[in-house]
C-alpha cells in the first residue's frame, strides 16, 4: 500500500502520482493508493479527484479525508489504519 499525505495540492499533482504509482511499481506488489487528505481548503476540487479515482483505478486508490489539520504524521498514520496491503 503506498500511502500519500496532501494539504491544499493541485488536482493535476495528485492525479499524475497516482498514474505514477500504477505505472512505475510492479502490479504484483501494488496493491492499493490510499490519499489521505490532511482537511484541504480547497474541497470542491477533490470531489472530481474522488470520481476520477473511482472510475480510473477500480477501487484500488481512494481517498481519506481527515476531520481537522492533523499534519504529516497524523495523516500518514490515518492512511496506515486503512490500509490493506501487508507492507506500507
């Protein structure tokens, strides 16, 4: 499972590391994409980023969303809870 914090980046950022993540590692130890999505101010962009996942990776990246400002760690370690891949 590759795990990918964010706070306020661009649409066109996360899609591209998505798409790079599917097509850099091998399909055989990548098992999912989990953006965790450190309580962004800039929501009404990552409902379009949510559809495209669902509709692009067929369930194998989506996306957490964070409750309040967290920071890194705190977003990783959300990701980490969710995930369902043996190695992170």
């Amino acid at each position: 499972s590759v795990v990918i914090p964010f706070f306020n980046d661009h649409l066109s950022v996360l899609m591209r590391t998505v798409h790079s993540c599917f097509n850099r590692a091998p399909a055989h130890l990548l098992k999912e994409v989990i953006l965790v999505n450190d309580h962004s101010t800039k929501t009404e962009l990552y409902d379009e980023l949510k559809a495209y996942l669902k509709s692009n990776f067929e369930g194998k990246a989506h996306v957490v969303d964070l409750p309040s400002r967290g920071g890194l760690i705190t977003a990783r370690l959300a990701g980490a809870r969710v995930a369902t891949g043996d190695v992170l």
